[in-house]
C-alpha cells in the first residue's frame, strides 16, 4: 500500500503563492483551540495544531488581507471539525446541524451549552465584513449544498457499500465543502459579482471543477488511510469499479484528475467577455487556480493530516453530541 502511490504524481499548469499573514493565523488556531474550542477532546486538539489550518488558509488563499484571511480560517477550524465529527451522524443530526447553523448565520443567537456554534456568530460579522447581506445568503446556499451531499453519504457510509461512479462524483462534489471557499475567492476580489454573472455556464463549470479537482487531490492523499473504513474515496471506488489493483486505482484515479484541470485550464483559458465585470471575474478564476495549486503545497508542506495517526476524526468521534 505504502508504495501504491506517487506523492508526485499531481501536477498543475499554473503556479502557487502563500500569503504573509499565514504564521499568524497559525497562531489565531492556538488561541482558538484554547479558547472557544476547548472543549474539544486533547488529541483531537493538538492534532488540529499540527493540521496547519492557518496554512490552509494561507496557501488557498493567497491573495486574501488580514482580516479575510481570518475569516477563511475561523471558517475553516469549524468546518474541519464539524466535518470530522459528524461523518457517520445520522440524517436527523444533519439536519438539526444544518438549520442551527444557518439560523446563527442569519443572524438567531447561540444558546447556552451550544459549543458547536459558539463561533458563528463571528463569523457572521467577519462575513459580512468581507461581503454583503445577499452574498452571505450565496453562502449559506452553499453550505446547504455540503450539508445536503454529506446527508448523501451516510447510506453508503453505513452500509460500506460504493456508490456508482457518477452518483459517487455528484455527491462528492458537494460534500467536499468547497462552495463556500468558492464564494470567498469570489469576495475577496473587492468587487462582489452579481448572480446573472456568476450564473453563466462557464463560471459555473469552473467552481464545479474546482469542487472536483480538489476532491480529487484529498482522495488521492488520504486513500490509504480509508482503504477498508470508507467507500467515499475516488481511488476506492474505481478500484472497487475497475476490479483492480490499488496501484491501477491510483493511475486511474490521476487520470480523472487530469481530465478536470485540462478542462479548467481550457474554460480559464477563454473566459467569455464580462464587459465591466471582466477584471473581477479575472481575478476571481485566478484565485480559483491558485486555490487549487494552493491546497496540493499544503498538503505537501503544511499538514500532518493525511499522515497515518494525524487525522483527528476518531477522537472526536468519541463521547460526541450536538451539545457537547
């Protein structure tokens, strides 16, 4: 298993940057950790320390200012965790999840003993701060989407039986959680895109890609550790699929990547005239590009997360309720 894969073997046609306020926002982790996220479980937290959240942030989003990338990472710490946790919930503590947490969002106030959200209403403010009212709905509907695609997984979860391929691909595009990083590579632009620009079908595509390619990415990395604990992998399910050794999965699985940042490239290559929102919509597919190259040198540099014993997902696993 350990030779299957090539720790090489992603590569993309456009460069990678890390933002200059990433240390600090390592450093804002320690002090979230200890503050309104200690009641974590110990080793779930010193695993978060060597996650290296605020590099995530700070390779994703490079082009980000202080107080966005701040956002970007209180976002990050409670989706890491809330994802980690709640995998193997059941539907009904999804849902509950999803609507308490989109109510605080919009604005509803934490209630005692709500620890899981106690970070929300923060984060509200920072979004706010960084885009307006109806972006921050976008938001939420994006978050929907990721709260709707890991409600998809648990049948498949429970059961450890695989998907089909496409189905496997339409749920994993949601589930990644990456719609809302889409929505911030968008806002952190300056200039907010309206909804008839970032409705028209090449953009669309092109966060769809980015949702893919980066699941792809975290498929690939994370394989051998879920090899016989989960059926929600790429390189899984095309062994499972194909019948075929894990070293064939793993070519096949570089493949279908491939094929997904060939076509970014192509739609990134020839963006439609936007007329005045041409520059923003620019800057936009670019930050989509350097978050893509940016969570593969993350991977490589930043994190313990893919490293065997580095994921802190069984710890808090244990003892864990939507009150606790």
């Amino acid at each position: 298993m350990r030779n299957a894969w090539n720790v090489n073997a992603l590569h993309y046609p456009f460069g990678y940057a890390t933002n200059p306020y990433a240390n600090s926002m390592e450093e804002k982790i320690k002090e979230w950790l200890a503050g309104p996220y200690s009641y974590l479980p110990e080793k779930a937290k010193q695993k978060y320390l060597h996650t290296g959240v605020g590099h995530a942030g700070g390779c994703m989003f490079p082009r980000a200012n202080e107080a966005q990338l701040t956002t970007v990472c209180r976002f990050y710490i409670w989706a890491f965790m809330i994802d980690d946790t709640f995998e193997y919930a059941t539907v009904e503590e999804l849902q509950a999840i999803h609507r308490r947490s989109l109510a605080i969002l919009n604005g509803a106030p934490v209630h005692p003993g709500e620890v899981l959200y106690r970070e929300l209403p923060q984060l509200r403010q920072d979004l706010l701060a960084t885009g307006s009212e109806a972006w921050l709905q976008r938001f939420c509907n994006s978050l929907t989407i990721y709260f709707e695609g890991i409600q998809q997984e648990i049948p498949y979860r429970k059961s450890m039986q695989f998907p089909a391929f496409d189905e496997f691909v339409g749920i994993r595009e949601k589930a990644v959680n990456v719609y809302p990083l889409v929505d911030l590579a968008q806002a952190i632009t300056g200039e907010i895109l309206p909804s008839g620009v970032l409705e028209h079908p090449v953009l669309q595509r092109l966060a769809q890609l980015t949702c893919r390619i980066l699941s792809w990415s975290n498929d690939y990395f994370s394989a051998h550790l879920e090899k016989g604990n989960d059926v929600l992998n790429l390189v899984l399910v095309l062994q499972h699929e194909r019948n075929c050794s894990m070293e064939a999965a793993y070519a096949a699985a570089v493949e279908v990547h491939d094929q997904d940042v060939a076509t970014f490239c192509l739609l990134k290559q020839a963006l439609p005239d936007f007329g005045l929102y041409a520059a923003p919509v620019v800057n936009y597919v670019e930050n989509l590009a350097l978050m893509i190259h940016g969570y593969l040198h993350w991977t490589h540099v930043f994190t313990e997360r893919y490293k065997t014993g580095g994921h802190p997902s069984k710890d808090l696993k244990q003892g864990q309720s939507l009150n606790a």
